[in-house]
C-alpha cells in the first residue's frame, strides 16, 4: 500500500529499530536499512512487516518483506528470505515502528489550515452552500456540489459528478466519480485501533485511506473510518443506508446493498453483489463470499462461503435456523 498522505521520515536502520523495541540479541546479527513498514502482501524488499495470527498463513509465506514482526510460533511459516523478529505482542510492537516511521499518522486533530471555499480556486469551479470550508492538498472534480457546513479537510481527492451533502467531514480520502455521500457523514478519520493498558491506552497509527470507488452512494450519519495498515475500500455501485458504521481496513466489493445500523468490524472483507440488513453485526477479521444475502439483525462471526443465505445469532443457513425456531 502506498501513503499518498503521510509522510515516511524512514529509512532506519534495523539496528535502530531492534532498540526501539528493546531487543538487544546479539545472536541476530542483522543488518541494513528499513525502507518502510507495510502489511504481508504489499511488504516489498527492505520492508519490515507484521505476522500475528494464522489467519494470515498463505500471505506470509510468500511476503517480499525482508523482516517481520511474530512470534515464535509463527515464525515457521515465513520465508526463509525473511528474518523473523520474535515479540510476545505483535502488534504493540507493530504500532510502535509504524509511529516511526509515520509520526503524524497517530495525531487526528482538526484541520486548522482549512479556509472558505470562497477562497480557494474552487469558488468558480463547485457549486457550494453556506459555510464550506477547504483543507489542504484537496482536489475536486467537474460538476461537483458541497452542501451548508460540510468540511473538505486536509488529504481528500474528489472525482467528478460528485455530491457532499450538509454537515459531512472528509479527510484522507479518494472520491472517485459520480459519487454521492449525503448528510452528517464522517469519512476518513482514524479507527478504533488501541491496546488497552491499565495506565494509558496505546493508540494504534491508522496510515491508510478511505477509497470510495465509482457510482457508489453513502447514506446519512454513515461513518467510514480510514485504513490502518491496508485501505478501507467500497466498492463500485454499492449503496450504503443511514447510520452505517465500516470500521477500518474493510473491503466491501461492487454492486452490494447494505441497510442501515449495520456496522462492520475491522478488517473484514465483503464480496460482490452482497445485500446485508438492517442492525446486522459482523464481527472483523472475516470473509463474506459474492451473493451472500444476510438478514436484518443477524450477527456474523464466521467466514461465509459464496451464494449463501442466513439469518440469526450466530448467523446460519436461512433453512436451519427456521427449522431450529418453528
């Protein structure tokens, strides 16, 4: 995954980085410079990545990076072209080094280089309400309109035929065209990715971004939080409800409905052509297959094959769960 938003002040040398997470084995004699931390599958040479869970088996065993974060039992399942750096809490370790080398990534304050829209270069170019206001390193489209008191933070590239209804807040985050976000929506802010400590909570650096893909529509009071490692993406033509909750890193896939109150945890990814109900819950770190159709209320907590129907808590095939609640 590429940062087009935050800054990497890397490279570091491995050194550098084993001192930072207090290991000090003289026994691993490693050498060289760290261009960049990236997840398993984008992780090229001189990247440092993370291997937490088996989950994420056959993407480790054939990652580029040249080192990565795990723990003794996993460590197995590397390459032997990549070192491994045993830890007893990968992804504290993890959060640490992506701090390093992306500083700014861990701070998610207010835009305060944000001015009227009526000053900017878009004042002829957007049809806009009252009280718009423009960050930096923003683009927009031709044919665009912003609603009253919505604000295009800093980090944002908006394609064309787009509309941004009142009262939204964007950062960090590509538009892409003929794409319509209605009210009161938050897209682009960091995650709910922390470490819970008894003293102070470790914040966890979210350094990627929201790509919100061609014909798409987002509903009001839709929050869309921002990658952490890896993007959040929706796909083309997917329509979102109101007050629909995509936590970071999830992936939802072309032509998929989803109603409102839905909320998706970190990290799952959604197939084609999938229509979800309302209030349904769905757990992170799962797989929903194309044509999945989930009723209203449901609560996923396993991976769902291609084309199946289900229903309940935890969710199952329609036909068992009515054959089990007659």
């Amino acid at each position: 995954m590429n940062n087009p938003f935050f800054d990497n002040v890397g490279p570091f040398e491995i050194n550098d980085i084993l001192k930072l997470i207090s290991i000090n084995d003289k026994k691993l004699n490693y050498i060289g410079k760290v261009n960049d931390i990236k997840d398993l599958v984008s992780a090229e040479v001189n990247c440092i990545t993370f291997f937490h869970s088996k989950k994420y088996k056959d993407f480790a065993c054939k990652t580029k990076a040249s080192f990565c974060i795990t723990t003794e039992f996993l460590a197995k399942d590397l390459p032997t072209s990549c070192k491994p750096i045993i830890v007893e809490n990968v992804l504290i370790v993890t959060a640490k080094i992506t701090e390093k080398f992306y500083p700014e990534s861990i701070i998610d304050n207010f835009d305060t280089n944000i001015q009227s829209i009526e000053k900017t270069k878009f004042k002829n170019v957007v049809d806009y309400g009252k009280n718009v206001l423009i960050g930096k390193n923003v683009n927009i489209g031709k044919n665009c309109s912003i609603g009253h008191n919505s604000i295009i933070e800093k980090n944002v590239n908006i394609g064309d035929n787009c509309f941004i209804g009142s009262n939204s807040i964007i950062r960090n985050s590509f538009i892409k065209n003929n794409v319509s976000i209605l009210d009161n929506c938050v897209i682009g802010k960091k995650g709910f990715g922390f470490f819970p400590d008894q003293k102070s909570n470790i914040r966890y650096p979210h350094i990627g971004i929201v790509i919100i893909d061609d014909n798409a529509e987002i509903g009001c009071g839709a929050t869309i939080d921002r990658g952490s490692m890896s993007n959040t993406v929706i796909g083309k033509n997917t329509y979102l409800d109101n007050q629909i909750h995509i936590a970071h890193n999830v992936k939802i896939g072309d032509n998929s409905i989803i109603a409102g109150q839905v909320g998706i945890a970190g990290s799952t990814i959604i197939g084609n052509n999938v229509k979800i109900g309302g209030q349904a819950g769905i757990s992170g770190h799962l797989k929903i297959g194309n044509n999945v159709e989930i009723a209203g209320g449901s609560g996923v907590i396993k991976n769902i094959s291609d084309n199946l129907k289900v229903m309940g808590y935890p969710a199952k095939k329609i036909k068992d769960f009515l054959r089990e609640n007659k």
